[in-house]
C-alpha cells in the first residue's frame, strides 16, 4: 500500500492530482493500493472529500482516503499573511476538529467494500467516535484503520488494538535536523 502525504498548499495541488489519478488507476476491483493524504485543518477539505466519495461512485474505484488533522498550520498562516492572501486554513481548533469529524462520518456512511479509510488522529473523542460508527455500520473486515506518531497517544493505540482495531504506530526516521524539527512541530501541533 501506498500513502500519499500531504503537503503545505503551495504544492498540494500536483500532489493530491498525482494521487488521485494513481487511485483512479490502480484502487479497482478488490484492491485498495493507493491511499491519498487530506489535511482537515483547510477549509476546502468538506468539499473535497465529498467529491471525492463521489467521484468514486461515478467512477467505479475504490476509495483511500488517509485523514489528517493538519499539519502546516503556523506556516500556512505565516505566508498567506506575507503573500497579502486569505489563509487556506481554518480560523479555530474547533472549526478544524468539525471539519475533520464531518469528513470521518461522510467516508464510513460511504464506505463501500474494498475501499479503505485511515484515521490518522490522536484525538480521543475523534477515535471513540470512529469506533462507535464502524460497530453501527458493522465493518468486520479493518475497512477502517487508525494510526498514531509512536510515542504519542499510547494509551489511544493500546485501547483500539485492545479492541481488535487495525492500528499503526509510524516512526519518524532520518538525520537528526529533520526529525527533531518534525517531531517539534507535532509535539506544538498536539498540544
């Protein structure tokens, strides 16, 4: 499987084409390779995901949506301010975490099989609310997956693998002054 990040939205745009095209291509019949990154923290992402399902639908894919709270917040402000443009992302955490919840419930209402869904969130009552849909909907087959950064949310992972729930840890690796400036970022973005 292959994730396909997002990124600030300077670059966004030729990424999430990139990835949806390869979804388009590769993410038929019982396969679900391609797995497209969408940061909730922008104000588009409602519109975009919903295209998205239905773009699925009319096109016949499967569906891989990775969802992200954010992760470019402060720099996204920082040049849309320096650039003399509207900022592309959502002016409160509330705003965000509605935008974020509201994209979850509309990919399991329509989540079809053979189509995937990855809860990138450590967000407690983000992930109890994903649990509560998945057992409504009565998915016994992980079309939903979660995932945390290793070290934070140990206590959310535990409970889910508890609970017989696909979840990953991911671990940052690389040379030490591009780590630790990603793992400062999440730590402030997480507060």
């Amino acid at each position: 499987m292959l994730y396909v990040d997002a990124e600030q939205t300077f670059m966004q745009a030729a990424i999430e084409s990139f990835g949806q095209q390869l979804t388009h291509k590769y993410n038929r019949g019982e396969q679900h390779i391609i797995m497209n990154g969408y940061q909730c923290y922008l104000r588009r992402m409602s519109q975009v995901i919903r295209h998205e399902v239905a773009t699925s639908k009319a096109l016949g894919y499967n569906l891989g949506v990775k969802l992200i709270r954010g992760a470019y917040m402060n720099e996204e402000r920082a040049l849309a301010e320096e650039s003399g443009y509207e900022s592309p992302i959502w002016g409160t955490i509330e705003e965000t975490h509605a935008c974020y919840n509201e994209a979850m419930l509309h990919v399991i209402e329509n989540l079809r099989p053979h189509s995937m869904l990855f809860v990138a969130s450590h967000n407690a009552a983000t992930v109890d609310q994903a649990k509560n849909l998945i057992r409504q909907k009565e998915f016994g087959d992980h079309r939903v997956r979660f995932g945390q950064l290793k070290a934070f949310s140990d206590q959310i992972t535990g409970q889910l693998a508890q609970e017989d729930f696909k979840v990953y840890k991911y671990l940052p690796y690389g040379p030490t002054e591009k780590v630790m400036p990603y793992l400062i970022r999440r730590g402030q973005e997480s507060k």
